[in-house]
C-alpha cells in the first residue's frame, strides 16, 4: 500500500470532484483510505488515498495515473504510478 495524503494549505474549501485511475493498467490498482470524491476539505484539514497493487498481477512491469480533479486548478493534477 501506498498513501497519497491530500492537506488543503489554502484559506478556502479544497472541493475534490474526481479522484480515479486512468490508463491501461488501470484495473490492477485499487483505491481506498478516506479521501472519496466528491469530497470537501477545510483550510488545514486532510485526507488519505490508499493505492493497492493487485497481488496477483506481474510486479515491476505495471504503470497507471491517478488523476484528482478539484477547484485548485483548472488542470487535473496527476502522479504517475509504477509497481
């Protein structure tokens, strides 16, 4: 497992309207932890994305994006997973 943790550091409500998986290989993760979209953060407050690689898939060769849409930018931001 590994933790992405999402921390609102502005003065305004962190709207998160998507958070998912994209790309070929999007099936062999998984997402947990406490962050499910949509989801409203207060200035200061957090939350946690848990990512699992599925145990059964061929580890090393694996790549995916998970992909957070939000009132922060009008891009999503994305970070690149391997495994």
């Amino acid at each position: 497992m590994q933790p992405v943790v999402i921390t609102n550091t502005g003065d305004a409500t962190l709207d998160i309207s998507y958070i998912g998986l994209t790309g070929a290989q999007a099936a062999d993760f998984t997402i947990g932890g406490t962050c499910a979209s949509p989801v409203s953060l207060a200035p200061g407050a957090r939350c946690r994305i848990d990512l699992v690689m599925k145990a059964a898939v061929d580890v090393g060769n694996l790549a995916t994006t998970l992909a957070i849409e939000s009132n922060a930018s009008a891009a999503a931001t994305e970070i690149a997973l391997t495994g």
